[in-house]
C-alpha cells in the first residue's frame, strides 16, 4: 500500500515538474514559431513548395519578436514601445539584412514602382506595416493569449536573452547571404547589389533611433484612463479584418502591379489608413474595459486579414498549384484553431 502511494506521490511530482517546464518554456516556443507562421507562411509569403525556409525565418522573425517582448516587458512598456520596436525590426530588415527596399526589384517586381534615391518608397512603407504587425503584435497577442498566465512575465532569463540575440545575429547573417548573394542573383536572376555604405549607416541609424523611441515612452501604469467604454469584441474583429486585409495585399502596389497609379498617390493613401488604424487602437485599448475578449477578437481579425491579403497577392501573382493547396489546408486549420480559443477563453471568463 505504501509504495503504490509512493509511486502516486511520484506521478503528480513528474506531471507537476512537466507542468512548470511547459509554463517556462512553452510561451517561448509558441512566440518563435508562430512569428513567421502568422507573418509569412499563413501569409502566402513562405509557400509550401519552399518551407524549407521556415527554419531561418525562425531564428530572424521568431528570435526578433521574442527579444521585443522581452525588453518591452522588461522595460515596463506598453504597445506602443512594441509597435515601434517592430519598426526596428522591420527597418533592419529591409534596410540592412535584406535590404529589400534599397536594393532595385527590377526582376522580381513586375515595375521598379516608386523608386526614388535609391529607395523603394512604396514597398518599403508596407514591408514597415506589415512586419511590426504581423511579425510582432499579431503574434505577441496570439501566444499571450494561449498562455494567459505568464502574460506579465519576461519569459527570458539573461542566459536565454542572450542566446536568442546570438541565434537572431546568426540568422540575420544566414537571410542576407542567402537572398543577396545567392536567390536574388541565382534563382531571380536579378543583378547583383552591393548598397552604399551610407545607406546602411542610415538604416542603422534609423533601427537606433525607433528603438530609443520605443524605450522612451511613458510606461503602461502611467498613462491617463479614459471614461469612454471599451468596442464590442464583433467589432474590434470586423474593423481590424477590413483595416487589415487591404494592408497585406498592399505589397501588390509595392511590386509595380499597377504602375498607371501615381506613387505619391498610393504612399499618402497607404500613410493616412495607417494614421487611421493607428488612431482607433489607441483609443480602443486606452478603454479601462478592454480585456481578453477584444485582445482575442484583435488576433482573429488581424490573422484573417493576413490570410485575406495573401489569397488576393497569389490571385494577382500567380502560384503553384500546390501552394494554392498549402495556403488554403493550413489557412483553414488556423481557423479552426482560433475558434476554439475563443470558445476555451469564453468559458474561462465565465468561470
């Protein structure tokens, strides 16, 4: 008798000691994964005849948004500080590790769209949009609401702090060989790029300064409450979906798909619907009753977007078959997925 509750006492040791790794360890792997999940494979971006490439994308995008959230939380700030800290991000992506929007997209691009100084304005106004979000706020939110119980925490220590920033430098190194020295010239055969020296020394300098920015910023607890009531969970979903979708498939205008359209038409459009969507979340989440209901509805709406958008850029440019196929099983698996969070985070509430 004794030893059969020895071997019990055992048994809720071992499931318990499971429990707490999962609890420190689980945030961590959900955030890596569903950062580039979210923001290039449900997207369209990573198709499945190249998945290979989820690997690196991790050690970038993975890597890149749970350093954000470290320091962001670390430093007691808010969304904002994580918005403008995705900026960073997004600004030593196309900057300086990929330097997407520096390089010419002639080659890949259907039209070299709105190119001026050497700078692809257009594409690089959606790539600073659409990476903070999907990259950074659409799965911080995402994986904060899977694990609601460490959203306060850091989730790092300084021991892991320190290797993501190695993994992320060794990824950022592997994006840049990878796409400048070997998939611009070898697969698209576009003409090899070499940036001026002061345009990196600018993106640098611009990645410095929106991280400064971002640590600037008053902390959460020092902000004003406003009276106004929080938005209905239906709408904060219907208006992130409609905001949001447009803004995924505005890499269309990035790639010249529709040169007739003056540039400087398309980026005051672009800046005023960011202007906009910017707006209405900060007085949504300024709301004292903003909870867990408007954060869920928040990522609903934002991943449909994301997944919205990417059907319409592969309509217009044009995929394999099977990416077709890919992007739509996996699309409707996620769905599936987020319908019952939402119906597990209803009945916690409840409860």
């Amino acid at each position: 008798m004794e030893s059969i509750e020895k071997a019990q006492l055992t048994s809720r040791e071992t499931t318990a000691s499971a429990r707490s790794r999962w609890r420190r360890i689980g945030p961590i792997v959900t955030l890596l994964v569903l950062a580039p999940f979210v923001s290039e494979v449900l997207f369209g971006g990573t198709r499945v005849s190249v998945i290979f490439v989820f690997i690196p994308e991790i050690m970038t995008w993975g890597c890149g948004a749970l350093l954000i959230r470290y320091w962001v939380r670390r430093w007691q700030k808010g969304w904002g500080s994580m918005l403008l800290l995705g900026l960073a991000l997004a600004a030593a992506e196309e900057l300086v590790i990929q330097q997407t929007s520096i390089a010419p997209l002639a080659g890949l691009a259907k039209n070299a769209y709105g190119r001026e100084f050497g700078v692809n304005w257009v594409y690089l106004l959606w790539a600073l949009g659409y990476e903070s979000v999907w990259v950074v706020l659409v799965p911080v939110q995402f994986t904060e609401l899977l694990f609601p119980g460490c959203r306060e925490d850091v989730w790092l220590r300084t021991r892991g702090m320190v290797i993501a920033s190695v993994v992320f430098t060794l990824g950022s190194f592997m994006a840049w060989y990878s796409w400048t020295q070997r998939a611009r010239v070898q697969v698209f055969h576009m003409a090899p790029y070499s940036p001026p020296p002061m345009y990196l020394f600018v993106g640098a300098a611009v990645v410095a300064m929106l991280i400064l920015a971002g640590y600037a910023l008053p902390n959460r607890k020092s902000g004003v409450i406003v009276s106004r009531t929080a938005p209905s969970p239906w709408l904060v979903g219907m208006a992130t979906c409609i905001l949001g979708s447009p803004w995924a498939a505005f890499a269309l205008f990035g790639f010249g798909t529709y040169p007739n359209i003056p540039y400087t038409l398309v980026l005051g459009g672009g800046l005023t619907w960011g202007a906009v969507t910017l707006f209405l979340l900060m007085r949504w989440t300024a709301s004292p009753g903003w909870g867990d209901s408007q954060r869920y509805a928040l990522v609903f709406g934002g991943v449909l977007a994301c997944m919205i958008g990417g059907f319409a850029v592969f309509k217009v440019g044009g995929a394999l078959r099977i990416d077709w196929i890919g992007k739509a099983v996996l699309n409707a698996a996620t769905l599936v997925w987020l319908i019952v969070l939402g119906r597990r985070e209803r009945s916690r509430r409840v409860n």
